[in-house]
C-alpha cells in the first residue's frame, strides 16, 4: 500500500490490524518477544517494562555513556587508517552500535571496541556474522518453516537449514551470556549496578513474573534491534555523504560552528546535520521493507477498495520514501530537501515504521545517528570513499531480507 489514508488506517494507534503471522515464521518457533508477538495483550505488557527506559527523556541519563561509545570508535577509525591506509566503518559502526546496547542494557559493554585485532577477527568471522544474516535467517524460516521446527529438534544435513539452526544457538547464547553478566554485576555489588534499558525487566524476572526464556527472547531482540540496524543506516550515511561533496562541505561548515565543548543537546539546533540523518534514514532505513498487518474481523476499506477479514496488507519505507510526488527526485541524496519538509513529508516518514508498534528504539538510534556523524565529520572533514582492495559502489549495493545491509558487508574510507 503506498496510499496515504490506506497508511495511517493500517498503522492506527487504535491496533485494529494487528501483526501478521509473519513476524512469527521469521523468528524461532518457540521465541516471542516485543518485536515477534502478534498478540496485543503480550506487547503491551512488554511495552509497560520497557518503554520508560528507553524514553527520550529518560536517555538523557545515558548519552554521556553512549558519546563515550562514538569516541573510541572514531578513535579505532582514525587507528585502523594509519596502519592499514583505510578504516572499515561498517565494522566499527557495527562494533559501536552493540558495545552501546549492551551497556546501557545490561550494564556492561560487550568490549567489542576494546578488543585487539585478533579478538576483532573472532568477533567478525562469529558474532558479527550470525549479525548479518539475521535477514537470511528470517527469509530461510518464513519459507522452510516445517524444516526449520525439525532443524531444532535433529540434525538434518541441510547445509542452508543447519547454519540458521546453529546461529539462533550462538544468538540466544549471547543473549543468556548478557543476563547472566549484569546478574553477576548485581550479586558483586547490587549499589554499583546504575538503571539500564532492562531494569524493569530484571526485576520482572526477580519476582518470578517473567520465564529466564521470555528475558532470553527480549535481551536477544535489544541485542538483534540495537546493533545491526543503527550501524548499516549510520554506514550508509557516510558513504553518501562522503558522495557528495557539496553536502560534506555544508555539514562540516555548520558542525564547526559548535562550541568547543559541544554536547548532544546543541546537535538537536543544527538543522542541516538533522537533515543529513533524516536523509539517510529516508533512502537507507534499516528496515525498508514491508511491515504486514491482518485486516480485522470487519473488514476494512483501503484505498476505496474493500478488503476481506484476514487478508494481510502492508505498507513499506522504501516505496513510500521514494514517491516522486512527495519527494522530487527520490533517488537522490538531498538532505536540503528536510529544511522545510512539507506536511506529506512529515506524514509518510516512517523509517522506524509507525503506529502502536513503532521501533521502541527510535530515540536511542537518532542520538547515535547525530553523535557519530558529528564526531566522525569533526575528526576526518576530508574523509572519503576509498578505492583500496577493490572497495567500489557495488559494495554498498543493498541488499534487503527484512533488513538492509551492504552487499560487500564493509565501506572502505580513507582520509586525503
């Protein structure tokens, strides 16, 4: 559905077309979380646990933690260019956007940006893999599904069915390691451990009023949400900058312009820096496809067509964002066009999808957006596109199962 009144009928707070079975079929059989659930009653009640600590007001308590993130990682940035002549920024966006989740979450950094080259090396040949193919993941699951139940239960020699099978183990062992980190951090000293994305949760579990799977299923969605998605938008940003010259120009001239002892907050009053994050979110969101619903036992009407209980519609970013009659010129990276966006603008963005299931990490993702373009952009003004070990444009092709992400899974930058 690309109509607009279609759209906002679909995606109405009031939930009449609830999610569509879909978004069970691409997550494990027996996982639900805030993401997967098609069940109202269940999102709500992880919506009340969740959406209080990870509010834009609450964050404010956190961007310190997370500014401190976007520092070493462009200082890893800046290390990787004088040994190797390039910098992956795809990897240390990646390495960025999971170290940040995993603090502010449970209370302890994964380390990625830490660790050495060959802990790097580990990290992105396991971790970082199993990352990426969530998208495979989920399409190998929507299309195989009764294979992929017996995948769980026996090995079956599917090359294909065995790597999902093993990277939902490795994903949901990654999440149980998380919890049982922030478990130790309690025990150790219960008066250090600060507030985190998860505290209601935690306490949740404590009183016995959520299984230690449900806490699995949902440190494994903020692991899954928090990482990939901010760090192939933010990826995608620089490359397009990067692109374009005269949009580089304009973002350093107006980022110099902050004080030098600048915070988060004076971001917020730079518009063009806002319109280069909304540009980027416009033609690379991280979740550009469809998001379906089921039309409810009445029937609906959509587009001046009458639609039947139970068929499942959707709207999707990538179309939407790119209607040449909202947006001239859709294809074109032109963060000019969000100095004075107009009202069909404003209303058929949705990078972070719309309505009662809305990404309850919209906040937490734009701050990272801002603060890792302004502290790249500062530290490297003349970066640019690199050519070095065969890095070209095609690299970046996107490619999209549910999510999106570069083909080549890395972007090459040098500094001139």
């Amino acid at each position: 559905m690309t109509d607009l009144s279609a759209l906002k009928k679909i995606y109405s707070t009031k939930e009449s077309f609830i999610k569509a079975p879909f978004y069970r079929s691409i997550t494990a059989h027996d996982q639900e979380s805030i993401f997967s659930t098609v069940r109202p009653s269940y999102h709500r009640r992880s919506r009340r646990l969740l959406a209080g600590q990870i509010s834009e007001t609450a964050l404010r308590a956190h961007i310190a933690t997370i500014d401190e993130r976007v520092k070493l990682a462009i200082e890893r940035i800046g290390q990787e260019i004088k040994t190797r002549g390039v910098a992956d920024v795809w990897k240390w966006w990646l390495f960025l956007a999971t170290d940040t989740i995993g603090e502010l979450t449970f209370g302890e950094s994964f380390r990625m940006l830490e660790l050495g080259k060959a802990s790097l090396a580990i990290l992105v040949n396991g971790y970082a893999l199993d990352l990426q193919n969530i998208g495979k993941m989920g399409a190998v699951r929507y299309m195989f599904p009764t294979m992929m139940r017996l995948a769980s239960m026996i090995p079956l020699p599917i090359p294909l069915l065995r790597s999902v099978h093993e990277s939902t183990l490795r994903l949901r062992t990654y999440a149980f390691t998380s919890l049982a980190r922030h478990g130790k951090l309690m025990a150790k000293d219960p008066s250090c451990v600060r507030q985190t994305l998860f505290s209601k949760f935690f306490l949740a579990a404590s009183e016995s009023r959520l299984s230690p799977n449900e806490m699995r299923d949902e440190a494994l969605t903020y692991i899954v949400a928090g990482s990939d998605t901010t760090a192939n938008t933010l990826t995608y940003l620089i490359w397009a900058v990067c692109r374009h010259p005269d949009v580089q120009q304009r973002l350093v001239a107006q980022l110099n312009t902050l004080p030098a002892d600048w915070q988060e907050q004076d971001l917020r009053r730079l518009p063009f820096v806002n319109a280069v994050v909304d540009e980027a979110l416009r033609l690379y969101s991280a979740v550009p496809t469809g998001l379906p619903r089921v039309v409810p036992d009445e029937g609906a009407v959509l587009a001046g067509r009458f639609f039947k209980p139970g068929t499942v519609v959707s709207a999707q970013a990538y179309t939407t964002h790119r209607d040449p009659d909202v947006y001239p010129n859709p294809n074109d990276f032109d963060p000019s066009r969000w100095e004075a966006p107009s009202k069909l603008m404003q209303e058929t963005f949705m990078p972070f999808g719309r309505g009662p299931r809305i990404c309850i990490g919209l906040h937490l993702a734009q701050i990272e957006l801002r603060l890792a373009t302004a502290r790249f952009f500062l530290a490297y003004p003349n970066a640019k596109m690199s050519q070095r070990e065969g890095m070209s444009d095609a690299d970046m092709d996107p490619v999209m199962f549910f999510l999106l992400f570069p083909s080549g899974k890395r972007c090459l930058i040098e500094v001139s």
